[in-house]
C-alpha cells in the first residue's frame, strides 16, 4: 500500500507533521461537495484527480504514527468562479486604483484557472474562508492550517482605491483563522523571509517556516534560522523549504547525496530543519513534480540524519549562545564560520553548559551554494585521525564526538590532553560533519 510505504519511511525519519499541498478543490472553496455530501473525486488546480479516501487515508495513516497532518492552503486565492460562489469583488487586491484588473497569479491553460488574489485582512474574505476550512473541518481530520502566500507583490490596491500594505494584513489573517478554529494549529510560509516579523509577532504559529529562494550561499542559509530565532525572541525553531537539486530536477534523474547532506548538516548544525521528505524527495516548489528519485544510500543516510538530529535535539536545538572559541588543527585547515571553500568550518556554542563544537568539512567540495542546481557537488575531501585542539575555559571532565557519517551517529568517548586553557583529540575521521561536546 503506497500510502502506509511513503508514511512509514517518514516516520523511519521522525517527521511529526506533514503539509498536503494541493489537495483541495477551488482554493476559495477547498472542500469540494458540501459538508453533508462531500465529493469522492474531485480535480485540483492543475486538473489532476484527487480522492476523498486518498486524502483521509494519509490523515489515518499520519495519525497512526503520531503525525500532524496540516492542509495547505493560499491565504488570499481565489480562482475564476470565485464571485459565483460567494465572493465579493470588494474583497480582492487590485493592481490599479480604479478596481479594474485583479492582482493574479497567472496560470495556462494546464490549470482549472489563474489564481486571483483577495486582501488577506479583509474581514469579510477572512470570514468567509473560516466559514469554508469549516467544511474542511467537517469532513476530514487535519489538525490544522499550512498558510501560504507570494512574496512581495510590488503595490497593489483594495476596491476603494487604496494602497494595501500586506504584510500586517498576515499577522490580521492568522489571528482571524486562530479565533475561527482556536483548537487547530497555523503555521505559514514567509517567501524569501516576506512576512517573517509579522509572522512571528503574532505568537499563534507553532514554528516559522522560509521558502529560499535568493539566499545562494550555505552561511546565508544558516543565517535565515538565526534571524528567524531572533525575530520570534528566542522561542521558535525554523523549517526550510529549500530545493535541492532545483534546475536539475526540470528532468528525471537521482537527488544528488553530497548536496542533500551538505546542506542537512548545515540546517541541523544550526538547529533548524529541512523540508525534503515525502512522497518522493521535494526538488522544487511543485511538490508533485518527482522527477528525481533517491538511491538506496541516500535514504540510507537520510535515516541516519534524522536520527542524529532527533537523538541530539537538545544539543542542537536548545539555546543559541554561539562563542567564538579558537579551534584548529594539525592536518586540516579549521576556519571560524563562515564556511569558506575548502577547509572545514568550525560553529562553536555553549548549550546547557556544555561547550559544542560543529565541524563541517568544505574540503574538496565544488561549490559554496547549498542548493547545488545542477546537482554537482562532490562530497567533501575525508580526513582521517584529525587531530584538533580547542580553546576551553576550564578543564573539561569528559570530551566526546558523534557523527550522523560514522557508528551511525552513537557518541564515542575521546581521550584528550588538557594544556594551558586548551584541549587536543583525535578524531577518527571527518567525512562531511562531525560534533564534538566537551562536558566539564
């Protein structure tokens, strides 16, 4: 059964929460039917046939395993037929003052129709869809709301003419959908970080999530979780949407493993999550789109991520006190982060009075950006018995090191020498990251 497959590689992976993207109807109308009479078969956006029972299979299924399973939804979409089901044209943004050409997301003749853009902080429009995910409700088990939206969409206007600044229309809309379904969970898409403070301030999102698109470079990619913990006053952890594989996946072919692994180290290291497992491994932003497949030794190693990520949450989520402690080597060249092409990146912190150290190895690699397009980084240059010493401010009791690349991430005990405010060890080897916790 494919639906009990794909739901058991993710829970094999620990995902707790899955968004069902394009699963509805009309996106002003998700439920297709009524309530009391829903349809068993229904096509969505892009003509494709859905089904009642596919639908809640993947919700029993997500429930079966403890998973939260959230539909996905624009905030502000509204297709052709729009005004005949309920409407108002006074409702939508327009791309002039005089309320003559909707502001569209503009779809060919692939699609049931272009999308139209409503004003999020409309109260009628937000009533109104309340008063659809309602329906939605009714008929199946989601446990809440995936919201998304655009980016900027340079200036647009309401009915009366006047200029609509969207995003305090974003906070508007969450806490309209929280007060209409208080007991169902919201979290929603910032585009390029679009939205992300208002997003944040609203204290009704159970985790902010950024779709990248224009940050190129691994540090530029750590730098949106730091920003996103900051803008949340240190209380939410980030998932990225970021596309692996992203020009390459415009054909079929196999999801590049050094890349993917690359950038999870990079996510993790920086306590942050990636959103790249489903049905088939994400590569662009049409999540159906499953032209590349995952060899048996990527989702080997993928197992193996997900477990380091969860079995060391605390040391990798909790906190985020980053120091800048001296770290070096004999046989590799350690450089503060920001990674920099060819040596290892060094992301020291302190977690629960525990000194961390992150080593992430850019030794040999081809390119500085995460998203490997064109599906062409190498994996690093390994380096055995890497013997490294770093500056501490007491003498540690007990110094250890766990990879997700070696003993399938188990902690092994390393012995070290403690001499003049610093420590020296040897690591058996540094494939693409390594984490060593120095315990005093």
């Amino acid at each position: 059964e494919p639906i009990e497959k794909n739901i058991d590689f993710m829970n094999r992976c620990h995902i707790n929460g899955i968004q069902f993207y394009d699963w509805m109807y009309d996106h002003h109308k998700p439920l297709a039917g009524t309530p009391q009479n829903p349809s068993n078969e229904w096509p969505d956006l892009f003509k494709r046939p859905t089904f009642l029972s596919t639908v809640r299979g993947y919700i029993s299924a997500a429930h079966s395993k403890g998973m939260k399973a959230m539909f996905y939804n624009l905030a502000f979409g509204a297709l052709k037929n729009a005004e005949a089901d309920g409407v108002a044209k006074e409702w939508f943004l327009y791309k002039d003052n005089q309320h003559k050409e909707k502001d569209a997301h503009l779809l060919g003749d692939f699609a049931r129709s272009s999308i139209y853009l409503t004003n999020p902080g409309n109260a009628h429009w937000q009533n109104y869809l309340a008063g659809r995910n309602s329906d939605v409700y009714a008929v199946f088990g989601f446990d809440g709301y995936h919201i998304d939206q655009l980016g900027g969409r340079g200036t647009v206007y309401d009915y009366n003419g006047n200029s609509v600044d969207l995003l305090p229309q974003y906070a508007s809309f969450i806490n309209a959908m929280k007060s209409a379904h208080p007991n169902k969970r919201l979290v929603m898409n910032a585009v390029g970080q679009y939205g992300q403070t208002e997003i944040a301030g609203t204290n009704k999102v159970d985790f902010l999530y950024t779709e990248v698109w224009d940050e190129k470079t691994y540090d530029q990619l750590a730098r949106i979780i730091l920003d996103n913990y900051n803008r949340s006053n240190n209380q939410l952890k980030t998932v990225l949407a970021a596309y692996m594989d992203y020009e390459k996946s415009k054909n079929a072919g196999f999801v590049n493993e050094p890349g993917v692994l690359l950038a999870n180290a990079v996510i993790f290291a920086f306590g942050g999550a990636h959103l790249e497992i489903g049905e088939h491994y994400l590569a662009n932003e049409y999540f159906p789109n499953k032209n590349l497949q995952m060899k048996a030794d990527l989702k080997k190693a993928l197992i193996t991520y997900y477990d380091f990520l969860v079995a060391y949450q605390n040391l990798l989520r909790d906190g985020d006190s980053y120091t800048s402690a001296q770290v070096t080597a004999e046989n590799a060249t350690i450089a503060a982060w920001p990674a920099a092409k060819d040596k290892v990146a060094a992301l020291t912190k302190t977690v629960n009075g525990k000194d961390i150290v992150h080593l992430i190895n850019f030794n040999g690699v081809t390119s500085m950006d995460w998203r490997d397009t064109n599906g062409t980084q190498k994996k690093p240059t390994t380096v055995t018995d890497l013997k490294t010493t770093v500056a501490v401010t007491a003498q540690p009791k007990k110094v250890w090191f766990a990879s997700p690349d070696l003993f399938g991430g188990a902690p092994r005990a390393v012995e070290f020498t403690y001499n003049n405010n610093q420590i020296t060890f040897t690591l058996p080897s540094l494939s693409y990251w390594d984490m060593v916790v120095i315990e005093y």
